[in-house]
C-alpha cells in the first residue's frame, strides 16, 4: 500500500521531481568549488583581487544575461534552452580542468555564467508552470530543503575533495554533477516539456 501511493505519488509528480533532482545536481556542483575559489586563484598566479575579479565576472555575466534568456525561453521554449545550459555548464566544468591562469579563469567564469543565466529563468519557468495549484508553497519548500542540504554537503567535500584529491578531481566532480543535471532534464522528455513549453 505504501509503495504503491509512493509510486503514484512520484507517477503523478515526475516532472517536478525530475527538475528538483536537476537543480540538486546543478547547485550541488556550483557549491563544490565555492569554497575553493580564491585558493584556485592562488593556484593559476591570481592574487586575492583577481579572485574577486573573477567572481564579479561570473556574476555580472549572470546578471546582464539572465533577463536575456527569459525572454528567450518564453519565445523559443524553456526545456530546450534549459538542457542547452546544463550542457553549457558542462563544458565549462571540463574547460576548468586546463586553466593555467587568471585570463583562462575570466573565460571560464564566463562560460558558466552564460550557462547559469540560460538555466535559472528557463528552470523557475517549467517549475512554476508544472506546480500544482494549492501546493506552491509546499513545492517550493521542498525545493529549498533539497537545495540548502545538497549545498551544504558539496561545500564540505568541494574543500575535502581538493585537499585530497586536486582541483581537477573538484572539476570532475563538478562535470559529473552537470551531466545529472542534464540527464535529469533530458528525461523531463518531449511529452512532458518539449511541445507544451
């Protein structure tokens, strides 16, 4: 009996739960490496101002995009540019594997803030499309519990992960994280988002 309400529960609400497991995935990897960040900078010959150089970067990308691709994903559809962003992400994962120094950064920061801005309007889009009436709250709710604790666990292991292992075993992490994000989106499916959004 209960497996089976938890079956149509998850039946009934796959698409939702799919985008939740996208955006764990895509916050769970941005939080690996927030922690590491300025020692990253330190590692390529970067200075402190240069790692804040290249936070603001990634994050005026963001800013002057985002609104961009809003609009974009409401003409030309959200699912499509959705994947386009995680796959985006992706690359720019790999791409910080090769960076030898604070120029290469500034790239990289603006790939995946390129990425992220394609992301987050074409995500919050399908996510408040799909919600069921009366259950906003609840579904926003349990996105931020699933989110918080996704970060709060990647931040640990983003700093224990380049202890031990190196930065390019965080970027590794990072791409596979990306690439859950991008099968998770991808398995949405054309029936559920592809015609409709």
């Amino acid at each position: 009996m209960l497996i089976n309400y938890h079956l149509h529960f998850f039946l009934m609400n796959r698409a939702l739960i799919l985008l939740i497991l996208a955006s764990i995935f895509g916050n769970a990897a941005g939080a690996l490496y927030t922690p590491i960040h300025a020692a990253f900078v330190d590692k390529v010959g970067g200075s402190l101002v240069d790692a804040g150089l290249t936070s603001s970067v990634y994050f005026m990308t963001v800013g002057f995009l985002i609104f961009v691709f809003g609009k974009l994903a409401d003409k030309f559809g959200k699912y499509k540019l959705l994947i386009t962003g995680f796959i985006l992400l992706t690359v720019g994962d790999v791409y910080f594997i090769f960076i030898q120094n604070t120029t290469m950064l500034i790239v990289g920061q603006i790939i995946l803030g390129t990425g992220l801005a394609m992301t987050n309007p074409s995500w919050n889009g399908l996510f408040s499309l799909l919600l069921e009436s009366g259950k906003e709250s609840t579904w926003w709710g349990t996105w931020e519990l699933c989110i918080s604790l996704s970060i709060a666990i990647a931040a640990l292991f983003g700093g224990l992960i380049a202890t031990n292992l190196g930065f390019a075993a965080v970027f590794i992490g990072k791409a596979i994280l990306h690439t859950g994000s991008t099968i998770a989106a991808f398995a949405l499916g054309s029936e559920t988002c592809n015609k409709k959004y």
